[in-house]
C-alpha cells in the first residue's frame, strides 16, 4: 500500500501552474548573497527549490546576489558552491545579479524615460522624515516633479561617477500615500564607490535590492521565486517593476524561515564569531552552518532528512536543535562502523591470562543490512576500560565491574574483578581480574551469565588520539531573542577536548567524511586537524539525547 503524502502550499501551487498550461517548464533558482558561509537555513531552501524541479522536472539556477559590492567576496562564492554541491544538487546554470548590471541599468533609464523614476538630492534624514508613518501619508518633495531630461542627465552623472557617495539616489514614483511603505518611491539605484569582487571599478552605482531580485529573475524565466516570510511586502514592488517594464513576469511565493534552538542563523552573526575568534572559523564543528555540519560530521542525507521533516511553514516557527541530531544518528546507526574507544582510561590486567597475540572477530554494524562485515581486534593481558565502568562501592542495580562483580568484555570473555590498586590520593590506577577461558563470545561454554559488557582496548596494541568533545554553542533557547548582545549567551562548556584517549587499531585507518560509532559513546568522525601520528576525532552526537533541559 503506498502512502499519499499530502502536498505543501508551493507544490499545490505549482501543480496547478503545470496543469493549467500556465508554465511548460518548472525554473527555481536559489539566490545566497556571498557574504558569508551557507548555514542549516539556507540548507532548508537549497532543498526546497532544487527539490521542486528533481519533482516536477525543470531546473534550478544559482544566482548570486552581489549587488552589494562591500560585503561581497570570492571566496564565499567558492565555499556556497561546495556545500551546494555537498548537499547532492546541482544548478544548470551558475549566474551573479552583477552580471546583469548593464541591463538593471537599461531598465532604470526606461522607468525614468517613461516618467516613472527621479534622481532626489534630499538627505537620508529629510526622505526618512517624508515618507509618512503606516498611519500617515508621506510628502512629495520639490525633486520629484523634475523633467524626465533632468533625471535622465543626473542619472548618467551619477553613473559617471559625478557624485560622491550619498549625494543623491534613484526613487521609482510611485505612490506617497500608499499604504505599503515600501511603495512609497523606493530608492532604486544609490551612489557607492567601491570595488565590486567580479565587476571591479566599472559601477559607482549599484541596484537594491529590490530592484535586482525581481528583474534577474524575470530575466532568467524563473517560474516561482521562493523567498522567505519577511519579503512578503516586497511582492507588491516585485511584481510593479516586472509590470511597469513589461517583462517575463516570474512570480514569488514566501514560506517560514528555519529557526533553530540554542543557535543563531545570520551570516552577519556568524561572521562576528569568526572574526571575534569566539569559534575556530565558519566551518568550527558547533557552527550551524554547512561546513560546521560537514565538518562535524553530518552526512548530507541526514541533512535533506532534517529538512524534509520539518516541512514547508507558513507562519514564523522554532525548530529543536535535538531533531537535526537525531536526524543523524538514524543516518549513522545504520551506516557508522562500530570500533572500540576508551575516553577515561583506567588499566585492568588480566592475571590469569597467559595468551599473546590473540585476534578476536568484531562485527562491524549488527543494523547494517550486510552487517557491515567483520574487523579483527587484538586481545591480551593488560586492557584500557573507562573508568566509569567501575566503583568500588557499587550502588544498587549496577551491572559493570566492581569488587567480586563480573562483567563481559566485549566480543571477548567474562571477566571477575578480585581487587583494585589505589594510589596516594586515593585514585584507582588498576583493576585486577581473573578471566573464564571457555566464555569467549560466539563459543560461550562457561554457563555463567551476566548482564553489564564493556568496551576496552588492548593497551599495547592501542593507538592514541584526541577527541574533541561538543555541546550548543549557545546556553539559552533563542539568543537572538535575549536582552544585550546573543555573543553574551554563548555556551562557555561548548568544547571539550580529551587529549588522550585510546582507540582501537583499526581507528588509525580512519577516513574524513565517515561515521563510526564508538561502542557506547557515540558517533564520531576523524576531523581534518587529524594527520597520521595525531590523530584527532570530533564527536557528532552521542547516542541518545541526553539534554536535561
Ligand atoms: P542571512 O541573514 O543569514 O544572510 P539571508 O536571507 O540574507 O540570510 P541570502 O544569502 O540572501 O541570506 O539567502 C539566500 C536564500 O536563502 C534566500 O532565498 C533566503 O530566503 C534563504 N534563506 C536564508 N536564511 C534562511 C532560513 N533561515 N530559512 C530558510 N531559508 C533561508
Ligand atoms: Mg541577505
């Protein structure tokens, strides 16, 4: 029986475009200004407008929206175009609003020509004091009834670089009195000298915003315009200009932004935690965005599983940072190799175990469907366990090793502890037990049962590695809703670093870009500081949700 999974606003809206004939070809594209690092936001928008054309065929465009020159930088361009990429989609075509900058130009003078647009010498304070509140009306000022000639000559010195910054701007004429702000002759070209990352010294004025967006996709066909919530008065200008110049007439719809708990999702935010060195970059494993996630690591399809469960929202909403992670834990459960790792070591001897070099089999992924197939991992005499796998004083229930307890290593044998060596301060340093030969796992003989198995590794086998261990970033639910500045709710425990810790020696072949589970401690990923005698791994999530609040 198959399940009808019901369709979200866009996919109605779209389907009836496509049935009606209104449109032949489904185009979306997905336009980042390159001002900073994609994060989990722009991932729920990557996969929106890619994922409508994988469903209903068409394509999807990457247009960069650089039109403002200051903010701008290649390498952000680079980085967007990875985390795309990572993400498993693909654009047909790559394209920058600056690449239309000529003709945002042209469509300027046609506006003036046809009376629609006027060069204005006021001060940013004067226009801000003439535009009226919601409740009231703004003013006309004496530029606005110029000659078209005088606006067309003005408009070109202004291009010529006449002007200095801020001296005078383009307004479309409009309507004074409309109840739109925005539609209260907006500024549509303003004077800025500065250099651009991909059309150099060439302009000295640059387009809105709201002037770019809605022509470069009218001049690439795009179909439907997905934008987020806070453009929803914006859609009356999108559609003026499209109309008054009479072009392809692309349409835009607006769904919810993401919003997630305990972390905040603005590049401009972002950057300030890169540039305060309050994280180690845009990719440091707590940042929320693609390359923090990747680096993490995320798998990209526990990222596309994230953002198909929470959907398409109309209305504003928050989202838990805990679904994301469980998100990737379902992924990893069924792809990450188990391997054995001791985070706080203590050493248990085994003082009736004369063996040496015995190779023991362990199972790879018992919920992989192949079971991931099988590694060999050295036993012998002297092992590392963690510590909290001991107490001296054991409480009620407890299952793991104490004085006279038994407890299964692991894909190994059952193992009694006779006594412990405590030091100076009172510390165990060594646990000593005596082993049970005919309990070997997979040939169990012995009739004994207990109901604690550990992990361990061998001590003269093991090799060492650092591990770095994450929590939030931030300590409150939303910092951006906070009193003060969110930098003052960043989380001060959000990074913990164990510098020794060890691991299993199948660990040393580790790759970057894949899951492995540590026996009961989560799942972790070799992170790329890792070189072949240091070996450093980052712990993506632990394996069940341990927030207490
Ligand atoms: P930021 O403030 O983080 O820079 P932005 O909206 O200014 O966000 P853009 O680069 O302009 O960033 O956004 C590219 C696309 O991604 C836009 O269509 C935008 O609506 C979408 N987008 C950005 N943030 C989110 C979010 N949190 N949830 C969903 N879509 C988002
Ligand atoms: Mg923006």
């Amino acid at each position: 029986m198959s399940e009808e999974k019901s369709l979200n606003f866009i996919e109605e809206i779209i389907e009836n475009d496509l049935k009606s004939g209104k449109y032949e070809t489904l185009v979306t594209r997905f336009p980042p200004e390159p001002n900073g690092y994609l994060h989990i936001g722009h991932a729920k928008a990557i996969c929106l407008n890619f994922g409508l054309t994988q469903q209903y065929g068409g394509y999807t465009n990457l247009r960069f929206d650089d039109t403002n020159p200051v903010t701008e930088k290649t390498e952000y361009v680079n980085s967007q175009q990875e985390d795309i990429q990572w993400l498993g989609f693909q654009w047909k075509n790559e394209l920058y609003a600056s690449d239309y900058f000529d003709q945002l130009h042209g469509y300027a003078v046609q506006l003036i020509e046809k009376g629609l647009a006027y060069v204005d010498e006021s001060t940013a304070e004067e226009i801000a004091a003439q535009k009226g509140t919601p409740t009231e009306p703004g003013t006309p000022n004496q530029y606005r009834d110029r000659s078209i000639e005088e606006n067309l000559d003005l408009f070109a010195k202004m291009k010529a670089g006449d002007f200095e910054d801020g001296a005078c701007i383009l307004r479309a004429k409009i309507d004074m009195a409309s109840t739109n702000m925005l539609m209260r002759d907006p500024i549509i070209y303003r004077i800025k000298h500065a250099h651009h990352h991909r059309t150099g010294d060439a302009w000295c004025i640059y387009p809105m915003y709201d002037f770019a967006h809605g022509q470069s996709d009218s001049i690439e066909n795009i179909t439907h315009s997905i934008c987020t919530l806070e453009y929803v008065s914006h859609r009356e200008l999108y559609d003026w200009f499209i109309a008054q110049l009479g072009i392809f007439p692309s349409k835009q719809y607006e769904f919810a932004r993401l919003n997630l708990t305990y972390t905040v999702m603005s590049k401009r935010k972002l950057l300030q935690l890169v540039n305060e060195g309050l994280v180690s970059g845009w990719d440091d494993p707590r940042m929320p965005t693609i390359s923090g996630l990747r680096r993490r690591g995320y798998t990209p399809e526990s990222v596309r599983e994230f953002c198909e469960r929470i959907g398409i929202a109309k209305r504003e909403n928050l989202i838990e940072l805990s679904l994301l992670e469980f998100c990737i834990r379902e992924d990893l459960n069924k792809k990450a190799t188990r391997a054995m790792a001791v985070l706080d070591p203590i050493k248990l001897v085994i003082t009736n175990y004369e063996g040496d070099g015995e190779i023991l089999i362990g199972e790879n992924n018992p919920e992989a469907e192949d079971k991931g197939g099988t590694r060999e991992i050295p036993f012998s005499k002297e092992l590392w366990i963690e510590r909290e796998d001991f107490m001296e004083e054991p409480a009620k229930k407890w299952f793991r090793l104490a004085p006279g307890a038994m407890v299964r290593l692991k894909f190994a044998y059952i193992v009694k502890c006779d006594d412990f060596v405590k030091d100076a301060e009172g510390n165990v340093t060594e646990i000593h037990c005596t082993y049970f030969p005919e309990s070997k796992s997979g040939s169990d003989t012995s009739g004994l049962s207990v109901k604690g198995t550990i992990h361990w590794v061998s001590t003269k086998h093991a090799k060492t590695a650092q591990v770095r261990l994450y929590d939030r970033l931030f300590s409150v639910v939303s910092p951006d809703a906070e009193e003060g500045d969110f930098k003052d709710y960043l989380n001060p425990n959000s990074k913990e670093v164990l510098s020794k810790v060890y691991i299993e020696p199948a660990l040393a072949d580790a790759t970057l870009g894949t899951g492995y589970q540590f026996i009961r401690k989560g799942y972790f990923c070799l992170d790329k500081d890792s070189t072949a005698d240091h070996l450093v791994f980052n712990r993506v999530v632990s394996l069940k949700d341990g927030w207490k609040g």
